[in-house]
C-alpha cells in the first residue's frame, strides 16, 4: 500500500487492514473533557483497544480505515505524531506543581517545549524528557533532549537512548534558566537538522561527532 | 514524626503530593489497557469530586491527582475495580497484537508477568518491560527486569535502570519459552530478595553483587 494512501494520523497495524491513532495529550495531562470524548468514541466506533502509551498517550487501535477521520472528528483531538521524523512527545513528571521532590518546575518547562516543538521536521524521531529534580522521572538520560531540574537550574542533556542499542546522554550544559533552556534546546534541534543523516537518531549522531563538537558548535 | 504517621496510615497506593493535603492515586491497569467504561468511572470520580485534574503516566497508567484527606477513601471506594493498586508495573508494546515489526506476543507474555510478579514481595520498588522485537519499544534495557522478544524466542534481561544512574541490564538468557523466562525471573527475584539492602534497586544491586552472582543463583554454578 502506498504511503499516501494512509489517512492522517493513522498508523498501520499488523494486519495490514485496521489502524491505530494518538491523540496528542501534552506532557500527559488530561481533562475530564478528554476522558470523556475518548469513552465516547471508544464506545460508539466501538474501538478493539484503547491503550496508554509510555510516552504518557492514549493510542486507539484496531480503526477500520473509513473510521479514522470520523474518530478524529468526533475527538476534536490534535494528532500526536507516533512515526514521522519530528519531533514526537515531551514527556515531563510532575515536577513542582505537584511532587514532594521537584525543584523546577517540570509541567512547565515541559509543555512550552511541547508547545514549541511537536511536529517540528526533523532527521529522525525524537523523544523529550523533562524531569524536576536528579530522580530523573521521565527518563532524562535515555531520551534524544533531556532536562533536569536541579537547585541551580536546568542541567540539558542531549543523545539518550533507551531502545534495543541504550545509550547515556551527554551533559551539554549546567544551571540554565528555562528561558536559556527553550533557547537551547531550539538550537541543538536546528543543529541535529544539519548534522545528522536521515533517519540517524541523536543518539547516533552524538555518538559519531561527540558531545565536544556539538559544545563548540552551540556554546 | 507527623508525617510518618500520615504517610503509614494512608490507604495503600495513594501518595502525598507537595504542600501536603492532597493526595494522588493512581489505580491498576495492566499494559495500560482501558476500556471506555473505565474512562467513563475515573471522569464520574473526577467530575463529582471535583478534582483537579488526571494525568497519563510513563508508566501506561491514569493517575489522578489533587484529592484532598477526607476524600481520599471515598474517591477509592467509588473507583470500585479500578482502584485496585497495582503492586509492580508492567509496561509492554503493543506486539504481535497490533504492531508490524513484533516478533512475540509482548502483550500476553506482559499479562502473564505481571500476575506472576504479584506473588512476590521485593525489597523496593520494580519496573519492568516487555517489548515484542528488538526496537524495544518498552525500553526493556533500562528496567529492573527486561524482556525482548525475538525469532526464537525471549531475551531476559535483569538490573537495568532509567534514572539518574542510567543502567543497561545484563541478559540472563537469550531464546527460552514464556515458561522458561518466568521461571528464571523468578530465581533472580528471589536472589535478590534474599540479598539487597533496604531500598536497593536491582541495578545497583548487581553493581554491589556482579551479575555472575545473579547468574550462579539462576543456573547453578556448573553453568
């Protein structure tokens, strides 16, 4: 089957016949509104599998294809992007707003990047993870950009991995602000554009050049 | 200590948020399956509660948040099934259910740990993950017990870590059954049951004991 003959925000299943879709739920919060219009469609287009994502989404899956566009309709949900190369989710614990341990305001800081940043085109695929304090919650080290709160400010780390090849992160800068943090974050995305093969994943990038050259290039 | 006392009294599962006075739980649902009527009670609760808010979480659960104390038990019991806590989670990819790449059924194998590992008491806590190929979609590598599914068979992976001293787990066995990745998760769980110390999870307590420990209490020493 021809790529473009796949409805928007829709990804092809095993079978080779349904589809699953993801509503895009920034950072992972959702309102009663949302729960409400995903029990409805859930119920009406009488969907096989409602299932929550590690990167805090719900995925819909087994949609016939006819389905898909009237689910979307009926959501008013955007697309959260699932296999584009872009940018796909900012993960983000809860952070001060709520936990006992955070010291940066994690939601935050998280949902401006979200904001910023889904869908941005990019070599590869791209995961987010935005932590409030050095328990590392949401997975700083093992996601392409990752952000930890620390008493001093943000610690941006950059290159994680946490796949079938995991890989560290590196610390690419220390006691940022959040306003130097977007900004940052922002260049090393325009920087990975340029530097980075298609379909080459941060982590493989980094792993190539090193975390010096990507300093020199951005500090 | 006050808040020893507050926190030992709580009802199992629910947690103190920051401030203090509200508290968050976050209710049982293997593999992240929900179905619309689960959504349907958590949104009632939410609604009549009038809480703040819900959140999905890395770990394929809902938690909701915001409850204050003299809510807390009735918000539990109204949650009715759905808030039966769960004890340690598993996350899994879709697999062989769904996905195009999976090589076994992540799914069935994630259902079948996780009533498994409800047998067991451990000394903190334990995330796992199970992924249907080696794309690893369940990050299997960074959790305390892993699992990926390939052609022949599980990879069985052990003391992995995402946190602030990221860990890649050691493989315990490459090919085996359902059956047999069970059952060497369990000898390992019950090794390190026996042998950490308080609060120590599975990666550092591999990096404190080596992992040729893990392995001789698993296989025995003639392996």
């Amino acid at each position: 089957m021809a790529e473009n003959d796949i409805p928007t925000g829709a990804i092809l299943q095993r079978d080779k016949k349904t589809y699953a879709i993801v509503p895009r739920t920034p950072v992972g919060l959702v309102t009663p509104d949302v729960l409400e219009a995903l029990a409805r469609v859930g119920r009406k287009f009488e969907i096989p599998v409602m299932k929550i994502t590690s990167g805090q989404r719900i995925a819909l899956v087994g949609l016939e294809k006819e389905q898909v566009d009237e689910v979307w309709e009926d959501l008013k949900m955007d697309v959260g992007p699932a296999v584009g190369l872009c940018v796909h989710y900012v993960q983000a614990c809860p952070g001060t707003a709520v936990c006992k341990l955070g010291l940066r305001d994690s939601l935050g800081l998280g949902l401006e990047l979200e904001n910023m940043f889904v869908g941005k085109e990019l070599p590869a695929k791209l995961k987010v993870g935005v932590s409030g304090c050095t328990m590392c919650c949401a997975e700083s080290y093992v996601r392409d950009v990752g952000l930890i709160g620390k008493r001093k400010g943000w610690t941006m780390v950059v290159g994680g991995n946490a796949s079938g090849r995991p890989r560290i992160a590196d610390v690419l800068a220390e006691e940022l602000s959040r306003q130097e943090a977007v900004e940052l974050v922002n260049r090393f995305l325009e920087f990975y554009r340029e530097n980075s093969g298609k379909r080459s994943r941060s982590a493989m990038m980094l792993k190539k050049i090193g975390i010096d050259a990507v300093k020199e290039a951005l500090l | 200590m006050k808040n020893k006392e507050i926190i030992e009294g709580l009802p199992k599962g629910a947690i103190v948020q920051r401030g203090g006075g509200l508290y968050s739980v976050t209710p049982r649902m293997p593999l992240g399956q929900i179905t619309p009527e689960h959504l349907n009670t958590i949104n009632s609760v939410v609604q009549e509660f009038n809480l703040s808010g819900v959140r999905v979480t890395a770990g394929q659960r809902l938690k909701i948040q915001g409850i204050p104390e003299d809510k807390l038990k009735a918000v539990i019991e109204k949650l009715g099934p759905v808030g039966e806590f769960c004890k340690y989670y598993v996350q899994a990819c879709p697999g062989t259910n769904a996905c195009r790449l999976a090589m076994q059924d992540s799914m069935g194998m994630g259902a079948k740990l996780e009533e498994f590992l409800n047998g067991f008491t451990l000394p903190w806590k334990l995330k796992t993950g199970v992924s249907g190929c080696s794309m690893s979609c369940s990050e299997s590598y960074v959790r305390d017990v892993g699992l990926v599914g390939k052609n022949k068979g599980w990879t069985v992976l052990f003391g992995g870590n995402a946190g602030k001293r990221v860990r890649e787990g050691d493989i315990l066995a490459e090919d085996v059954s359902e059956q047999k990745a069970l059952e060497i998760i369990g000898k390992a769980l019950d090794f390190y049951s026996r042998n950490a110390k308080v609060r120590e999870r599975t990666a550092r307590f591999v990096e404190r004991v080596g992992i040729d420990a893990v392995k001789e209490a698993v296989f025995g020493s003639t392996q």
